[in-house]
C-alpha cells in the first residue's frame, strides 16, 4: 500500500506580534489550508522572536532590525529545504528587502517553487522608485495578489500577476441585519498617516453637530495615537473611544456594536477592514484611495467619495442615517458579494491548485 504524500508549503509571512492584514491573513490561510489535508503549511515568521536573554536585543531601536533580520534568514536556511513551495508575503519599500527578498533567495538556492505574495497599496510607489525590485520580483514563479488593482498597476511595470482574493472567516463574524440606523460608527485602520484617522475624526466632528448621541470607536494603534487624542479634544467632540490593539478573533464584538464602518485612506489595497464589515452587514463609508472602488461600488456596496473629503464622509454618513431602504440595499448587496467572493471555499481551490502545479514542475 502506498502512502500519499502531501505537498508541504511554507508561508513566510509576520507573526500576529506585528497585528496587521498581512498577520492576520497569513494566520487565516495557514490555519484553513492544513484542515483541508490536501496539504500541509507551516508559518515561518519574518520576525522571530529571539530565544531568553537574547530577546532583551529586540527592544533596542536599529539592533532589534539587524538581529532580527539575521534570526531570520538563519531560520529560513536552516527551514525552507523542508518543503516543497515557499510562499512568501509581501509589502513595500525596506519591508520588501528584508522579508519576502531573502525568502525568494532562499527559496530559489533550495529550488523549491517560489510565490510572492504582495499585498501592499503603495505597489505603483515603489516599483517606480525601485527598479531592483521589479527585477527582484522576477524570482518569484508567481505573483500573486489579492486584488484586480494590483494586477493593474503590476501589468504597468511589465510584471504578470494573478488575483487570489483575501478571504473572511465568515462562520466567526457576527452578522445583524440592522433597521434603521444608530449613529455608532467603527474605524478600524492602524493609526498611521497613510489611513488619515485625522480625516474619520473631522468627518466624526461634523456629524455629531447634526446628531448630537453620536459615538465613534476607533480601533487600532500607531505612531499617531497621541496626536489623534489631541485632536479629539481640539475639535470638541465627545463620545470616541480609542480601544488601541484589538486581536482578530475580537474584532466581531465592535463590528455587532457598529452601525456605519468608517474609512479615510490615502493609500490602500484590499482592506480586511472593509471585507469584514460587508461580512457583517456594516453599511461601508470610505475613500476612494486605491484599490478600494475595485471592491466598493459607490451607491451598490458602500459609499466612495474623494481622499481627503472630510465633509463628503460625514455627507455620506448622514446620508446613510437618513435613507435606511439605502442602507439596508448597501448592506444586503455587500454582504451577498462577500459571500460569492471573498469565502474560504472560493480561494480554496485557487491557492490548491497553485501549490500542486509548483511542487510538480
């Protein structure tokens, strides 16, 4: 009798002590993958943590990049011969040099089969500026992205990259199909400049004259905490709270307790954020910032209006509290895309099929 051997992949990606998309999504499909038995997947982490007294390293600022960095390509030498593909995450600019760059070397130096993952919205940036790393991406066997923007901007530098969506675990996130709406608004974007918090605050500011009980919840954390709370108490606005870090798993509570998702980036892709909210029939108010009308439709699944337009998102905002048949439409078409979409049985066969074709060639 013979014994079946599964294709073993790698998935090279941040631990959740970096909480952010790409952490999150990592966990999602390292976690799904290895129930379906088809294959098997660990997570090799782009930011090990150092083992007993050498762990106090990593709080120092600059040695904690240089110790890490050579933690962990230690760690890819002494891994990836294991396994037969190396799935590496991507973002931009140094993030690219010292995560999925070494993994990909690594990678190819083993032979194994090779996919960079790129999620990150400021792609057209730093392609433009860096020339080594539309050449460095040609490591890759594939270019996978989770979006049909990012396929856009990669054809523009000449690079042939596939779509495989993002995925919501739809079976953990509390969906309530809502009436007429309450003025309970969620931000949920790390609190740095590129998600422009400042604008959601100025929107808020504006909304709570005409409606008076109006609260707002932002979670998520940042080099800007200290500025937005400022802010906060210049715009003489009460009802905000700031809940700082929140795990995945918990995200469902404040997505229940939410009537409209709130959203002002200047720079973006596929926001988990926004994917979460149509899974949970939060009505989505947002910038247009880059790859998101690829996935709001304005007046269909959520409201778009220009970066930067604090007043168009309070507009929209008071539209929505206003017009709740439009609300309950944006809500229910959001939700049914989001199901026909962004699921783990649709992205299933897409990243199985694409593990078995690189482990054969």
């Amino acid at each position: 009798m013979s014994t079946r051997v599964s294709t073993r992949i790698c998935v090279v990606a941040p631990s959740l002590r970096i909480l952010g998309g790409q952490s999150v999504q990592a966990l999602r499909l390292v976690e799904h993958l290895n129930r379906s038995g088809d294959v098997t997947v660990d997570l090799l982490p782009v930011n090990p943590q150092l083992p007993g007294p050498l762990g106090w390293l990593q709080r120092i600022k600059y040695v904690r990049t240089v110790v890490t960095s050579i933690a962990y390509f230690a760690s890819l030498l002494a891994n990836l011969w294991r396994y037969d593909v190396v799935h590496a995450f991507s973002a931009s600019y140094w993030s690219f040099i010292l995560a999925p760059l070494p993994a990909m070397l690594v990678g190819r130096l083993y032979g194994k089969g090779v996919i960079l993952n790129y999620h990150s919205g400021e792609a057209e940036d730093h392609l433009t500026r860096s020339p080594f790393a539309v050449r460095a991406i040609g490591l890759a066997h594939a270019v996978i992205v989770p979006s049909e923007y990012l396929v856009d901007v990669f054809a523009r530098f000449g690079i042939r990259a596939t779509a495989v969506f993002n995925f919501v675990d739809i079976e953990k996130l509390p969906y309530r199909k809502r009436g007429a709406l309450e003025p309970r608004f969620l931000a949920n974007r790390n609190l740095e400049p590129m998600y422009n918090v400042a604008c959601v605050l100025r929107a808020f500011a504006r909304v709570q004259r005409e409606q008076p009980d109006a609260t707002m919840v932002i979670a998520g954390f940042g080099s800007q905490r200290t500025m937005l709370e400022a802010l906060v108490a210049e715009l003489n606005v009460h009802g905000v709270t700031f809940v700082g870090r929140v795990p995945s798993d918990a995200m469902g509570m404040l997505y229940n307790d939410a009537d409209i998702y709130i959203n002002a980036s200047d720079i973006d892709n596929m926001p988990l954020s926004i994917m979460d909210a149509f899974a949970t029939g939060v009505p989505v108010v947002s910038t247009n910032a880059g790859g998101i009308p690829y996935i709001v439709r304005t007046g269909e699944t959520g409201l778009l209006v220009e970066r930067e337009d604090c007043d168009g998102l309070a507009s929209a905002s008071l539209r929505l509290l206003s017009e709740p048949a439009l609300a309950s439409r944006i809500t229910h078409e959001a939700r049914r895309e989001c199901l026909e979409r962004y699921r783990w049985d649709v992205v299933r066969e897409q990243w199985e099929r694409l593990y078995l074709s690189l482990a054969r060639s």
